[in-house]
C-alpha cells in the first residue's frame, strides 16, 4: 500500500508508439502480435516456442489507470530512441553523436514528444491527507 504523499514509478511499452510504428523491430527473435496482445518467443535455448501476455499503454491510459486509484501523474518521459533509425557510419563522428543524444534526452520531456517515445516513464502520486 502507498502512503499519503508516495510515489510510484512505473515503465511501460507505449501504444501510441505501436499504433505509428507497426514493424516489429525484434521479428528475428520473437513476434510481438500487439492486437492478440501477445508476445511469442521463437528462438528460445530450449528450442521451443513461448507465449506471453503482452500489453502496452498510451499516456492517456497510465493517467486515466492512476487516477482511478485516486493519483496523479506528475511526470512522464518517452524514450524517443533516434539513432536506431540512423547508420553506424553516421554515428560515428562524435559531434553528431553527441547532438544526437542530446536531442533525445530533450524530446524525452518536452510535451507533445514525450507522448510519442517507444517506452513510457511515469511518475505518479498519491495526494497527502
């Protein structure tokens, strides 16, 4: 049970993110099937196929989750993963790389951005008594 004044931290894949995206970046090991909310695991030690539950959260759902526990949300950071989509060769040169990264870690909090990042961070609070 949280406490008066408590915070939680939660990470959670973004829907919202899967909704503009819908490659699945990890096909060669697994298969994530985002409508039967579903993870399948194809090349496990064992040999054999695993399903798990899968499920993932817009930034309206987290708060809309916490609120009817009775907290707010009092911070959200989106991972916004931009040199995934640029070439090894590019990110290379250390300024770009460094642009790079510093890019990414201020759209991780600037609204609307932080909406659109891969994963989601939120903070939530329980109100003091």
């Amino acid at each position: 049970m949280l406490r008066p004044g408590g915070r939680m931290l939660l990470g959670v894949k973004n829907s919202v993110f899967e909704k503009m995206f819908t490659g699945d970046r990890f096909a060669s090991v697994d298969v994530t099937d985002v409508a039967g909310k579903q993870l399948l695991f194809t090349k496990t030690r064992s040999g054999e196929e695993y399903v798990a539950p899968w499920y993932s959260f817009s930034p309206q759902d987290l708060t809309t989750l916490f609120a009817t526990v009775g907290m707010t949300v009092t911070r959200l950071r989106g991972n916004s993963p931009l040199a995934v989509w640029l070439a090894d060769e590019v990110l290379r040169d250390e300024s770009v790389r460094a642009f790079v990264s510093k890019t990414e870690r201020f759209l991780a909090e600037v609204p609307p951005f932080n909406h659109f990042g891969y994963h989601l961070l939120v903070e939530a609070t329980k109100p003091r008594v």
